[in-house]
C-alpha cells in the first residue's frame, strides 16, 4: 500500500508551505497545530521529505508507536522509520532490558550520530530522511552519552589496517558477547582470522577476515545457514548497548543489599540498571538530536500526563526499593523528569498536534483542511449510497479497506465501472474512486483551496472496525544448522542402534597405529566401553523412555539388546497396520468433493490483515486439496499456540459455505466459542455469511430458534461447545465439522465424533504439541499439517519461575498498566478465588479486578469476560478457563498462582494466552512459598523457564516425554516398548515399518520431509587408515565439534558433502587435512552402500572390502591386477603413498556400476 501520492494534496495546502518556510529559516514556529489524529503521519512523513531532516515524534504510550509503525510506511515505504522503544522494566527495577528493545534503541542512537563518527563514507546508509518513534517513558530513560557513544563507535573498512586483538577487547568494552556461533545481534565469535560480529544496527551478521591486522574482506551472512551472502565495503561497529561493561564500578556494588554485591565478572544482562551512575550527566534520546531537528508532540497534554504518572509511579517504587535495600538513598534518578525534558523541547523546534488547546491562538492554520469523514458502521448499501453522491460531485475518493476487493465487487454492482484496486495513480483524477487493500486507523475529508475535495474512507469509517494492534516485523532469533543436533550432553542416557543404552561419555582423542581420531565414548552395563568413530554418530540418539525414569543399561556381548529390538519392530509394525488399514479403508469411501476456490474466497484471503508464514499456506493448501478430493477429509492441524491455525479453519469454513455447505466449530470452552463467534462475525462481515453461536450463553427461546435456522439451513456456520452434540441439533445440509482441542471432549463425544468423520470432511485443531519425530514418523500414514512458524511480530515471552512473591506481583501488574495493558491472574481453587482477589485489591489498589471461573453463572461470566475482552478491566483473576485459545491481544502479563500444581502442557498453554500481539509479554510462574515442590514439579517449571523462545512447543513436548514418559502420546500398549529401545529409535523404526507397509498398500500419500534423527540408517564400518576428525584448533567449542559430528554423519547425498564442505570452509577457514579425511570417509560410505559392500578395513597393510563372495566376479568386473578375491570380500593393496585413496573410490564405482 502506497498512498504518497495523497501527500501533494497535503504539500499544496498554503498553511503547510508557510510551516515548512518557518522551519527553513529557523524562525519562531508555532507551539501547537491541533490536527485530527489520522493527519498527524502524513504530515511528520510530509516534512522529513521536504526538509530532509530527521522528525521525532513524541507519543504518550508504546502503544500509539507501535500502531504508527505501520501507519507511516502507507505514506512513504522508502522512507526509514525507527523507534526507540521504552524498556520493560519499571524505573528502579532491577531488571532485563529485552535484546529487541536494546537493538532498536542503540539503531536509533547510531543513526543520529553516525556522520559524526570518523572514517564514514559520504553516502551510507544513515544518511538519509527518517522519523522516529519514541513513547514518553524512552524518552525519560536515561541513556549513555553522546560523546562515549561516538568515541566508542568506528566504522569498519576493508583494506583498512587495524589491531586484530586491539578489535576483539574493544568488542568486549563495548558490550558484545563472545559465543561459539553468532546467531543473535550483540555477539561476536573468533576462530583463526576470522571474526564474525553481529552489530546491532545491521540486519545480518558480518564475517571479517583478517591477513594479519589488514582487513582483507567482509561479507554479511545467513544466520541460519551460517553462509556468507553478499560482500561488505564498510561497517558501522557500534556499542552492542547502552550499558557498556568497562564503565561499571565496583564500589557501585555498596549501593545493593549487604550480601547480593556484583561480583565480577560483571553481570551482563543488568549493566542498564546502573546506567545512572555511568553518566553523571542525564541524558536522553532528545540530546542526540541534530540542532535542525523537528520534534512533533502527537499530543502534548496527553504526553505530559504520562510523564507525570510515570514519575509518580516511579517515587513510590523508589521508596519500596530502598525499603527492600534494593538500592541505597544515594542511588540517582533514572530517568528526566518532566522540567527537564519541558526544558530540552524549549530550545528545539517542538510543535504540538494535539487536539486540546495548550498555547492560545494558532499560528498555522492548517487543522481547518481536515475534518472527519461520515460512519456508516457496517451498513453497506448507505456507504455505496454517499460513494454515489461523492462521486457525481466530482469528489476524489480512496478507500483503504481490508475487505477492498469485496466493496469494489459491491461497487460494481451499482452499474457503475469497477475501479482499480492494486495501486494509487500518481496523480488523481476528480471523480475518481480507488479501493486500495490495506489499513489505517482512521480517515479524513481534505478541502483544497481551489474547491477539490479528497475523501480518505477507513474500515473505522466503513465498518466501526478498530484497526488491529499491528505486528511489526521482527528478527526472529536464528539457529544454527547444526541447532537440531544439541540435544545431547555429556552424561546423558543414549541409544546405539547396534549395541543399546548406555552413558554418553563425551568425545575423546585415541591413538592407534600412530593415528589420531576422535570417538564417541558410550559406557554400558558391567563396566564395558564402546568407542564409536565420528561417521557413525548418526547412529546414537539420545534416549527418552515412556515413564521418565532412568533405563537399565545394557550389556555387551549378550543378546538382550537384539530380542529388545525384535519384540519392538514387531509392536511397530502392528500399529503401523491399524492406521495404514484406517488410512485405506477411507480412501475407499465416497464423499463430497468441494468445488474450486471463487473469487469471493481469494477477497476474504486477502483480507486477512496480517501476512501469513509459509507454514499456514501449505496447512491451507493441504485442507483445500483434501476438501477437493472425493473421500471425506480428516486431517490434524498441529501448530503452537497462536500461531494461526484459526485463520485456517476460518478459510475452509467459508470454502464449504461458498458450496452452500453449512459448518460446525466445536470448541471445549464457552468463553473460547463466543471468541471465534466474534472474530468469524467481523472477518466475514462483508459477505453474505450467517454465523451464529450456540453455548451455554444461549438460552431458551434464543437457543431454540437458532436451533430451527439450522434445521432449515439459515444459519451457515455455527460455533460452540458439547451442546452442538445433542440430539436436538440437525443440520440441513452439514459439509465441514472443524475441532478445537479434541482431546478436550468425553468418550462419548469422541465416539459420535468418530461417525461423523465418515459422513463429513472434519479439520481437528490441537496446539498440544507432539514431538516432530513423531509426527514425521506418522506423516505418512495420519494426515497431519504443522503450523511451525511463528507470525513475524512475536517476541519470546519473558518467564519468570520462583516463589510467591507479593513485591514482585505488584511490580508487574504496574508494569502492565503503566503501558495501558491487562493482566492474568490465574488461581486454579474456586473456593478460594475471592479471597484471592481480595488480597491483589490491597496489593495493587491502583488496578481495577474482576473474577471469572467456570462455575459462575452464564451471564456473569459472559459480562466478565466481555469487559476484560474490551478493555474495561485490568486483572482477571480467574481458573484455568482462559487455558484455551483465548486472545486478547492487549492482554501480556500472565500471573499464575500455585503452578506447581499444573502439568508442563498446561503450564505451556496458559503462558501462550499472553504475547499474542506486538507487546513484550511476561509470564510469571510462582510456588508456594514455604512448602517445597516436589521434584517433577520443580522439573516442570525449570522446563517452562528454559524454553522461553517461540516455537518453544516441541522442545517441550519433548521435555514432557522425559518426565511424563511418552506412553500417553501412543497409548499404554506401546509403554515397554518405548521404554525398551528409547523414544527416538522407536519413532525410527515407526517410520521406517510406515515407509515399508506403505508400499504394500499401494498408498499415494505423499511423502514426509526428511528429519534429523528419521534418516535411514547406513550399514556399513568403515576403518581407515586416516587421522580423521575436527581439530579442537579449529573449532574449540566441544559441544560444537559434537553438533557437526551428528549432523555429518546424517548427510546422504556426496551434493550433501560438498555443500558441507564449502560451508566449513566459509564459516571456520580452509579445511585442516582431518577434516579432509573425515569428509573423504562419508563420500565412500556412500560409494561402499551404493556398491554393496558391508565393511571397510585395514589389516596386514591391505585394504579389506567385505562383501558376500557370490555377488562378485573378477573377470566380468576387471578391476585390476591390486585386487584379489578371497572368502572374505575383495583385497586392494594399499600403496606408500595416498594414491589409494582414490583408487578405493574407482573400485567401489566399478562395483556399484556392475549391479553388485
């Protein structure tokens, strides 16, 4: 969406180029423009064009900066926007700043001073127009001084001389974090002359190389892949933050708590607590500014009532500080107060927007252009109406609208021509009317001078539709290709498929025969020791049981190990059976085969009001597919809590209704049905679509005539609870039943469900997660979709897990309502939920709390539940009910009481509740205080802790298979077995008894996407006589060196290899003569399996390839006169030099070529 071309208008209004003369010349500017706030981000995009320099605008709340963040680019993609976000914790807290919030300040700050930072090139990337964002709690932030900020930053040159080692400390002093890989913003890694170093003003990290102290080249790279991308000329190195490392002291440790002093080394994640007393000077973002900058207040009233009500806040919480001997008397205020900021906008070019009157009369008259438009609130044939009328008095109409597609087809409808859609004409024509898909907050009606008039229409306008909290892009924090493989640590239970379960010892250094080579130690039962050569490392997983309990370790040279595996194959296979069997059997069984999409289904997809991740395309793609087939669908749509699939089930829903289909939506939960109720009302508001809801929150003559609509096929979609199920309810003509959380529903729910899958095409939701292993293992046999990719705008959830702590729950409730937000307070006892309330209404008088659980009465729980939902409360302290799909994107603080008392998968849903939007959201677990958890329970909490990033649900579900065992997931029959082998070769020998049957069947399911840990297993020894490893001078990081030793020996193609090969050499430098050999062992493991051959060894100086006698012959192969046949394979003489090397590989070739 590009609506530039509305800013002429706006440019040729006489009152906005008197402005823009008065801020030219520098003259006296007027203190105040009172303008309707949808005019505020044209005119600041306006003015950074024009003049050229940077424009801030002050907002009172986060929240207004995030809804502008997609404002502004409506009016000018190509100009750059930056915020400067406030920090999460209060003032005097100690605590975090976000790694997301200290990028973006530190961006800003660079971006303000990078033409006074020495070495520079003329054009960079800083130089150019921006706007900046800044709520009013960042800008009374203290911050770190101009003068240390440019004397701690350098640009970068390639060709340019400088101390190696002099860089690395510096990188240190200036907050980087030394880490073995570089996948986040902030930190640096060194290996020979290479450093990678990920500043936090670029978008991707940097890889340096070095020839002595001359920087020879640089060039961004993939995060991800670890691959170098494109080529640098220059860098800005700046502070990784605003707290830097060598500026702390250690005499600030007296100003804690007697017996909590900072010891060093320094402790990172807190350094900004102390920025206070790093600068004695109080600085902030407004001292950075340039002299010529313009500051726009987008309400001074308002803006100054949010400094006031943080500085009152932030008195109190000084005073609980120093009374918990958090802080001293001494400790200096962290932020401006408000004379001192009132002082700084003095003495710049500062101008007021808002609406309310601060400075007498205005000197610019510019508000007198703007007046709001008219409100039709949703109904549609008054709005074509007044477009009609507009349009005969040669009025300039443009309609910002996520439904546009649908009101131009409306349009159309008027006998008038249908407009354009796609893009604004640079120049507007009188008369004209443009439907531009997108969003805004809210239009106006522009009047210029020579009699024109330019209609700017909303969804506000049109339907009464708020624009949804948007969802920034955000970097999402990358993984290394090796991350899959970190799941296994010295000291942990493993798995070998040939030998069983033992303690992985780590990696250790033999030497034989004057080589060197690293193993993989495993020790068994009885003492025994097993080392196993690096290419075979694909052959141990880590093992995970079906009770969570420790396994007995196996014993070598006995046969217990191969009856294990035997009795387990066999129980596979059996299971594998039943759902190949069901699979058949419904391939069998005619349905309905739904029709193509229609133009109506592309609208309301492009609709949607956020861009979908790639996961939910093809989840949608499947659906579709399978709703065109002819047999009834029945597929499960697996994806972590809020992740969309709800957008999914919505889209096949109105798939089903455009074939005259009617549809069912059963959820587990009242208050999780009358939410879909609400969200498929407003997305289908433009299209003829009868939505209904039927729950306890219907009742009597309401319920029964909804009953009687259905019957009759008034009513095309219907969402609610169990009471769906009754036997009253009849359906004239019934396509689709979607299931939220099935496992949610009693036995005789399930059964009736279960007959309907026969009848109907049936989507079943779940955001339970199931570990991908298995998932990938049934992917050929269960028809499953993941939704794994998280929407760009999520922020990991901050957790915290510890006891009951009063003084840190009234913190983060402040927090909360400091930024306008709303709080979860979850208690899971009824009988003691007022009590509970009682003691937060004393904790924290300043918010206002309601209660909701599950045994209130319909109505006042569904009146509880709509004031929270729209905002009028603060704290809803309530049982688990909000477990289920809730989403109140303005709701981020989630407090649960007791959570000891709640399983992981529990614990793991409630804390998706919050986080929803683009907020950072907190979660905080508490204990009881004095009575200890027990040791699972304490095992559950570290667990919800340690995974805190998104897509956090199968690290998750995988941890629950450690503590819960894995027997719930496959049902008790399947308990000894996955206790005798291990979760990660049970789900091996699954897929592989999957693969095998599937072919038995004939089965045209489609194939599953190869997995770590899934691949199949190569059955081939091969021993070398090459030293054959990953120096540790190479790669130091151990757990690294083990990471790429797993994932190598997984690779299955010699394209794999190579690729593998070109990696190491652009992450880590040329490839040491090991690593060489190692990758020479995988290429002719590959060459040995295509060629048959079971083993290759070394004895007596000669090379030893085993394989069955019969399937070779000399004379038809020729291989040469270094070979001989013996009873036990081929011989191959093994010559001084390293010629036999390539000599193995022509002979494997030539076997392989012979079809042995």
């Amino acid at each position: 969406m590009n609506l530039s071309p509305l800013l002429t208008y706006i440019r040729e209004l006489p009152e906005y180029k008197r402005l823009c003369q008065l801020l030219i010349k520098n003259e006296t500017i007027p203190h105040q423009i009172r303008l309707l706030r949808s005019v505020r981000p044209p005119l600041a995009v306006a003015l950074a064009r024009d003049l050229r320099r940077p424009v801030v605008l002050l907002v009172p709340r986060a929240d207004r900066m995030i809804a502008l963040t997609e404002e502004i680019p409506a009016w000018d993609p190509e100009l750059s926007l930056l915020t400067f976000p406030d920090p999460n914790p209060l003032f005097y807290e100690r605590a975090v700043w976000s790694h997301s919030t200290i990028r973006r300040r530190v961006t800003c700050l660079a971006s303000l001073t990078a033409d006074r930072i020495p070495g520079g090139s003329s054009s960079n990337s800083f130089d150019q127009p921006k706007i900046i964002l800044a709520p009013a709690k960042a800008i009374m932030t203290r911050t770190i001084l101009p003068r240390t900020f440019i004397s701690q930053s350098r640009w970068l040159k390639v060709g340019g001389l400088i101390r190696f080692d002099r860089l690395v400390t510096m990188l240190v002093d200036i907050g980087y974090t030394h880490t073995s890989l570089v996948t986040e913003p902030g930190q640096f890694s060194r290996r020979g002359g290479i450093l990678d170093l990920w500043p936090p003003t670029e978008g991707k990290p940097a890889r340096l190389e070095f020839f002595g102290d001359d920087l020879d080249s640089m060039r961004l790279f993939n995060p991800n892949s670890q691959r170098s991308i494109d080529t640098l000329e220059e860098i800005l190195l700046t502070p990784a933050r605003e707290g830097l490392p060598h500026l702390y002291r250690e005499e600030w440790d007296d100003l804690l708590p007697p017996g909590d002093p900072i010891t060093s080394p320094v402790p990172d994640p807190l350094l900004e607590f102390f920025l206070p007393l790093m600068n004695g000077v109080p600085t902030g973002l407004l001292d950075y500014l340039p002299p010529d900058s313009i500051i726009l207040l987008d309400d001074r009233t308002v803006f100054e009532d949010a400094v006031n009500e943080l500085e009152d806040g932030a008195l109190t919480q000084r005073q609980d500080q120093i009374q918990a001997g958090i802080i001293s008397k001494s400790f200096p205020l962290p932020y401006l107060t408000l004379a001192e900021i009132n002082d700084t906008l003095e003495d710049r070019l500062a101008i007021d927007l808002g609406m309310a009157i601060t400075s007498g009369e205005e000197d610019i008259q510019l508000a007198d252009s703007f007046t709001p438009g008219p409100r039709f609130g949703g109904q549609l044939r008054p709005f074509m109406d007044h477009l009609v009328e507009r349009i005969l008095q040669h009025e300039t109409i443009v309609v910002v609208s996520r439904q546009a597609p649908r009101l131009s087809e409306l349009w159309s409808e008027t006998d008038k021509p249908r407009p354009a859609i796609e893009i604004l004409p640079s120049s507007l024509v009188p008369g004209d009317l443009h439907f531009i898909h997108g969003a805004l907050s809210e239009g106006w009606l522009l009047d210029v001078p020579d009699g024109e008039r330019i209609h700017l229409l909303t969804d506000a306008e049109i339907f009464g539709w708020v624009r949804p909290r948007p969802r920034p892009r955000r970097r999402r924090i990358a993984e290394a290709p090796e991350s899959a493989y970190a799941d296994l640590e010295t000291g942990d239970w493993v798995v070998h498929v040939d030998y069983g379960i033992g303690h992985f010892a780590g990696l250790v250094e033999r030497t034989l025969e004057g080589l060197k080579r690293e193993y993989l130690l495993i020790e068994f039962g009885g003492g025994d020791q097993l080392y196993v050569p690096i290419h075979q490392a694909d052959r141990i997983t880590r093992y995970v049981g079906a009770d969570g309990s420790d396994p007995t370790p196996s014993r070598l040279g006995t046969q217990e190990w191969e009856r294990a595996k035997l009795a387990t194959g066999k129980a596979v296979e059996e299971i594998a059976r039943e759902l190949l069997d069901l699979y058949a059997r419904r391939q069998t069984i005619q349905g309905y085969a739904f029709s193509g999409d229609t133009p109506w289904q592309g609208e309301l997809e492009a609709s949607f009001p956020y861009e979908e991740t790639d996961d939910q395309l093809i989840a949608l793609d499947e659906v579709k597919r399978d709703m065109e087939h002819s047999r009834p669908m029945d597929r499960l749509i697996c994806g972590d809590v809020g992740y969309g699939k709800t957008e999914v089930a919505l889209r096949a829903a109105f798939k089903s209704v455009m074939d005259g289909k009617q549809v069912v939506m059963l959820v587990p939960t009242t208050v999780l049905a009358q939410q879909h109720f609400n969200t498929f009302r407003q997305r289908l508001a433009a299209f003829p679509v009868e939505v209904e809801m039927l729950s306890r929150f219907r009742k009597g003559r309401e319920a029964t005539q909804i009953l009687q609509r259905l019957t009759k096929g008034e009513i095309d979609i219907v969402i609610g609870t169990h009471r769906l199920l009754q036997s009253d309810v009849q359906f004239k003509d019934l396509g689709l039943l979607i299931i939220d959380e099935e496992q949610r529903f009693g036995v005789t729910h399930k059964e009736y469900l279960k007959q309907l899958r026969t009848e109907v095409d049936v989507i079943t939701l779940t955001a339970t997660p199931i570990p991908r292993t298995l998932f990938m293992a049934l992917a050929g046999a269960r028809d499953i979709s993941t939704i794994n990719t998280p929407p760009e705008s999520r922020l990991p959830v901050l957790t915290h897990v510890g006891p009951y702590d009063p003084r840190m729950i009234r913190q983060a409730v402040l927090r909360e309502l400091d930024r306008g937000g709303q709080i979860y307070f979850v208690h899971n006892r009824v009988q003691t939920i007022e009590t509970i309330k009682t003691r937060l209404s004393r904790l924290v008088p300043e918010a206002l709390i309601i209660v909701a659980h599950g045994q209130m009465p319909e109505k006042e729980l569904s009146v509880a539940m709509e004031r929270f939902a729209n905002g009028e409360i603060d704290v809803l302290v309530c049982t688990s009910i909000i477990e289920s799909g809730l989403d109140i994107p303005n709701a981020n603080t989630l407090i649960v009481d007791r959570a000891d008392r709640f399983g992981l998968a529990q614990l793991y849903q409630l804390r998706g509740r919050v986080g929803r939007g683009a907020t950072q959201a907190y979660a905080y677990f508490f204990r009881h205080p004095r009575y200890r958890a027990t040791e699972e329970a304490l095992y559950r909490l570290e667990t919800i802790a340690e995974h805190s990033q998104l897509g956090a649900g199968y690290a998750i579900a995988m941890r629950d298979l450690e503590i819960r065992g894995a027997g719930d997931i496959l049902g008790t029959r399947q308990h000894g077995h996955i206790s005798a082998v291990g979760f990660h070769l049970y789900t091996r020998l699954l897929a592989r008894a999957v693969r095998r049957l599937k072919d038995a069947y004939k089965l045209d399911s489609p194939e599953p996407p190869s997995f770590p840990h899934l691949v199949e297993l190569l059955p081939v020894m091969i021993e070398l006589p090459l030293p054959s490893a990953i120096p540790s001078d190479y790669i130091p990081e151990r757990e690294l060196r083990l990471q790429l030793y797993r994932r190598m020996a997984e690779v299955r193609s010699l394209e794999g290899i190579g690729s593998l090969a070109e990696e190491l050499k652009d992450r880590f430098g040329p490839l040491p003569i090991e690593v060489e050999n190692l990758l020479y062992q995988l290429r002719i493991r590959l060459y040995a399996v295509a060629a048959g051959v079971e083993s290759i060894s070394m004895e007596n100086g000669q090379l030893l390839l085993h394989l069955p006698r019969e399937k070779v012959d000399l004379n038809v192969l020729n291989l040469g006169e270094d070979i001989r046949l013996s009873k036990r394979g081929l011989w191959l003489a093994r010559s001084g030099d390293q010629e036999w090397t390539s000599r193995l590989v022509e002979v494997l070739i030539s076997l392989a070529s012979s079809g042995n």
